[in-house]
C-alpha cells in the first residue's frame, strides 16, 4: 500500500511511456500527474495499464479544458466525470488553470481572465459549484498569458482574491511566474512573497522559449534555465518545500533524460530542507 501524501518530485505520464513505466516505475519520482481528458474515454487495455500504475504509485490530475473562468454555462456532466475517475484511481488532487479555454466553442488555447471583481465573482461561484461535486478542494494553477484585457487589478490581486474566496489551493507554476514577470514587467520574488503558503498543494516547473529579451513563451518543451531554478530555491525558502513537478508536453526525450531534472529538483529541496530549522526548535 502506497503512501497517500503528496511529498517529493512528479512528473507528467505519458501514454507513449506506458511500456516502459509497467516494467519499471523510477523510484525518483514520488508522484505522477496526468490529464484525466486522456484517459477518462479510454477503456480497455488503457485503463488497466493505468489502473497497474495508479495503484503502485501517488496521482494528481491537472486539468485541460474545466474553463474555469469561460462564460459558457459549466459542464457539469464533465465534471461528474471528473470526480468518477478520481474516485476509481484514488487520485490525490485535481488541479486546472486560472484561465478559461471555451466561448461558444472550445478554444484550444488558454486564454487569459480579466482581472476584475466582477470577473472575481465569476470565478468563485464556478469553483464553488465544482468543489461541491467533486467533494474536495479544486487546485488551481497561476497561467502564463500574454494580454491583459479589461484590468482593473494586478494578477497577484485577482489570484489571492480568487484563492481567499473560494475556498480552493493553488498549483504554484514558477515558471510561469517568471515568464509573466519578463512579460508584464514585475518583481517575480515579490509576486512569490505574496502567496499564501498554507494554499500551496504542489508545483511546476518548466522549460519555455525565448521569443526576445522581453517576450517569454511558456512551451514545456526545453529544459528549465538556471533563473527558474534559482526562482523554485526561492519559492522553497519562502514557503517551505512543497511537492514539485517537472512539465515536458514536447520535445520529450527519454525518460532517463528526464530523470536528470527530476533529480535536481531532488536536490534543491534536500539542501533547502538543510537551511531551515526544525519546527519547535530554537535557535
């Protein structure tokens, strides 16, 4: 029987890794996340294999098309869905983005909520009826996003307004963070400083592309660049070290390769965890 506390360093399970994971889970990585619309269609072979895996290893899910943030009227078939499978596959935390990907149709693209009250108000009622299906908190995680239309208050006030309000946790992306602060032009330590610790369920990191010195698109697709790290080491110091996730959607080398920044994460959390004093305990 696994132990059914999100601790360590994640990665993303792909269906092309099934094989190699059934013969063989890296005991570097603590948990595992994937998008339940993969796998909720699938029967079969598919659900048995990841069924194999679920029951070996810790699960989270994260999200792709909740929309929270879309008017379109919630799909609350979808979300009954939701909480089925994480029922079925004992899954830890189910996480989506600050965002919303639908409008009389689906998008394909996260596209960025404007940071109003209103758009506050909108946000909270959604994530409220959400909870109340799925019985648990929803995890919501902060996006990247490349306009900011209608703003009336910052992104860090829009995120804590929504996380205080609606009673849900927070999937700290740091690079997302540090993408938005090159592209809007904030503090990304102060952005960090700000955040709620006790709301802080798990995290990502990532690799991005480099559009201009300026211009920052988050991809997942490379390896993570050395401010992020130092971004994440920050993060750890500020709200103590919480679970972390490594994001590859593209350009995914095999998962030995990956295993090489699974390993660093590792490491960064063991030396914060060194820095720091025990609780209780007095210097």
């Amino acid at each position: 029987m696994i132990n059914k506390k999100l601790s360590g360093v994640g990665l993303g399970l792909r269906r092309e890794m099934l094989d190699e994971l059934l013969q063989s889970i890296p005991a570097e990585v603590d948990f595992w996340e994937v998008a339940p619309e993969n796998w909720i269609p699938l029967g079969g072979k598919y659900q048995q294999q990841l069924q194999q895996i679920t029951s070996q290893s810790n699960f989270v899910n994260h999200g792709l098309s909740l929309s929270i943030g879309s008017t379109d009227p919630l799909d609350i078939a979808f979300v009954k869905d939701v909480k089925t499978f994480l029922d079925k596959h004992d899954v830890l935390f189910y996480s989506e983005h600050l965002s919303y990907c639908s409008g009389k149709g689906h998008l394909y693209d996260l596209m960025p909520i404007p940071f109003t009250s209103q758009a506050v108000e909108h946000v909270v009622d959604r994530v409220k009826q959400v909870q109340d299906i799925l019985q648990r908190p929803l995890v919501l995680e902060n996006v990247s996003y490349y306009a900011a239309p209608g703003q009336q208050m910052s992104e860090l006030e829009f995120t804590l307004e929504v996380l205080e309000r609606s009673g849900c946790l927070l999937l700290l992306d740091v690079n997302n963070i540090y993408v938005n602060s090159i592209n809007h032009g904030y503090d990304a330590a102060e952005f960090l400083q700000a955040l709620p610790s006790g709301k802080i369920a798990y995290g990502h990191i990532a690799g991005h592309f480099d559009e201009a010195d300026d211009l920052k698109v988050d991809t997942h697709g490379a390896d993570v660049i050395q401010p992020v790290w130092d971004l994440l080491e920050q993060a750890y110091q500020l709200h103590g070290v919480f679970p972390t996730l490594l994001e590859r959607d593209f350009n995914i080398p095999p998962i030995q390769e990956l295993l090489v920044e699974v390993r660093k994460i590792k490491a960064i959390q063991q030396r914060v965890e060194k820095s720091q004093p025990l609780a209780g305990v007095s210097a």
